[in-house]
C-alpha cells in the first residue's frame, strides 16, 4: 500500500464520501450499500446531504445507515453548494464527491485510493463509469466542450465523425481501456486530495447545477494537477436518479439550459468568449422555453444524452 498523504491528522479516516440527495431513495439505498460492503478495506466517513427531497429518502438513509452523517435541508441548494458544505465538515484525507446513483463494486474504492496516492500530481481521479448493462458513460473522460463538439455529441454525430474536433468533448482521443488525463471527468465520481481541494476551493456556487464539475476540474489543472482517467476500475452509474417519469426538477431543467454561457464567460476570457457566451445563452434560452411546454420530458433521444450528462 502506498504512504498515506501528509495532510489533515493522524486520525483522519482515509476518504470522506460526500453524497448530494434528491428524492432517490432506493438509489441511496443501494449507493450507501455498496459502501458499507467496503468499510473493513478503507477507513471512511460517509456525508448525505439532501436537498430537501419531502419524501423517505432521509428516514430511510437514517434508519438503514446509522454510521452515515445525513443532513436534511429546508430547501434546494442545488449540488454545488449542498457539496460544499459536506466538504467542509469532512475529515478524509481524500474527498469522495459521489452521485446517489452509483454503485462501487467491492474493493473498487481501496483500489481507486490507492491509484490516488501512488501519483502525488494526480488532483481529480474517476474510474470507468458504466450503465447497469455496463455501457461506457462517456461523461466520465471528457474535454472543454466547444461549440462543434457539443453538437457533435448532443446529435449523436460524434459516433460517425470521429476526429479530434468532433469527439473533443468525450475525449475521444483516449480509448476508453486506457488510463490517461482529461480536462474533466463527471461529478458522479470525483475522488481529490484533501490538500488539493483545499488549496483549490471547493465548487463555484454560481452554478446550481451542472458544469460545476467540468469547472472545478479546469480549476484543477490550472493549479498544476492533473485529471486524471483509470479504467482499471468499473463503477455503475445508473444517471437521471433525480427525474421522474421522464422529466426534470423544475430548477434543473432551469439549469440544465443556462448553466453554459456563465461556463463559457469564465473559462474563455477575451472578446471571442463572450461572444460565444452570448450566441451560447441566447440559444439555451430558447431551448429552455421551448421545453417547458413540454414541462421538461425528455424524449428517447434526449433522454439518453441526460443519462450521459447527469452529474
């Protein structure tokens, strides 16, 4: 086993898993199952905070996982700030941010730590995250989403056009069995450092939901870290636990449109940026009026690429 990371005190657990809820009981359930199966290999503290689901998903956590700290909201914070304030009561020497939806395999989460500390430059890992069928989630490596690349794989044409330009987004560029670096990886399964979290900061709270992870980690790779991608490890990643029948939470369906263009103004400076930021959110705007007619349901085609998108 590698030497533990200097950081935090002796008598820190190894990993603080940091788990955002939102009516998803059974998911929950399952998630926090796959980790109790884990606890004679690593040390941890598990953190649910939930965003005030008004359903059974924190009795139901409380009742099951008595060993698990669960907070109960009074309202929606979305997942950028629920996160931050699991974070900064955690003790780990590693942080853990991990959806409801996910299962870890048994001896996944050992093994994924030590990957961690075996490569101090590494700041953000993320296994292979898979579909209940074991489908690649191709949000799991991903680049800066261009304008062309986020077409590309919101259409599906980045299944047929296969370049560089096309497949940016999904990083095409790196097989999905072979271990390399990103420029992000999803917020479903984003295992950090503590020293690295704490010298970067914990996720911009500007978002309420979606690109805080893709933001967090260009945060990373600034600071000199690397994002890194190791396929040596599957984990489930079921996605869209939090919709029902089809359809998005109202302040997620809200997010979903507009997180892009604020993306896009902060990470590319410059009059071309805001340019592009503009075009971005003038057409998320549309988009987001048109799929309130529809009450946010997603349609097949869509839905899949929600599946690969959620966070």
């Amino acid at each position: 086993m590698p030497p533990a990371p200097e950081n935090t005190s002796p008598d820190s657990p190894d990993v603080s898993a940091v788990i955002v809820s939102y009516r998803c009981e059974q998911l929950l359930i399952d998630c926090l199952s796959s980790l109790e199966a884990q606890r004679d290999d690593v040390a941890m503290e598990v953190l649910v905070v939930d965003n005030d689901s008004r359903d059974g998903t924190v009795a139901a956590a409380r009742e099951r996982f008595p060993w698990v700290d669960v907070e109960a909201l009074t309202e929606n914070l979305g997942f950028a700030r629920a996160n931050n304030r699991a974070i900064a009561r955690s003790r780990g020497r590693a942080v853990l941010v991990l959806n409801p939806d996910t299962v870890l395999p048994p001896g996944s989460l050992r093994a994924c730590l030590d990957r961690l500390w075996a490569e101090p430059g590494i700041g953000v890992l993320s296994p292979r995250l898979v579909d209940p069928a074991g489908h690649l989630d191709r949000r799991c490596k991903r680049g800066f989403p261009t304008l062309w690349s986020s077409f590309c794989y919101f259409t599906g044409l980045d299944r047929r056009l296969t370049g560089p330009r096309s497949t940016r987004y999904t990083f095409g560029t790196l097989p999905e069995d072979r271990a390399g670096d990103v420029e992000s990886v999803s917020g479903a399964f984003m295992l950090m450092p503590r020293r690295v979290l704490d010298e970067v900061g914990g996720f911009d709270e500007s978002y309420f939901m979606y690109a805080e992870d893709m933001d967090l980690c260009l945060r990373v790779i600034g600071h000199g870290y690397r994002v890194h991608y190791w396929p040596a490890v599957d984990v489930v990643h079921i996605g869209g636990g939090s919709n029902v029948a089809g359809r998005r939470p109202p302040e997620a369906n809200a997010a979903y449109f507009r997180t892009m263009g604020p993306f896009y103004r902060k990470h590319r400076p410059g009059l071309r940026g805001r340019v592009m930021a503009v075009v971005i959110s003038v057409a998320a705007e549309a988009m987001y009026l048109a799929s309130r007619f529809g009450a946010g349901r997603l349609s097949p085609h869509t839905a899949q690429r929600e599946t690969d998108a959620t966070t």
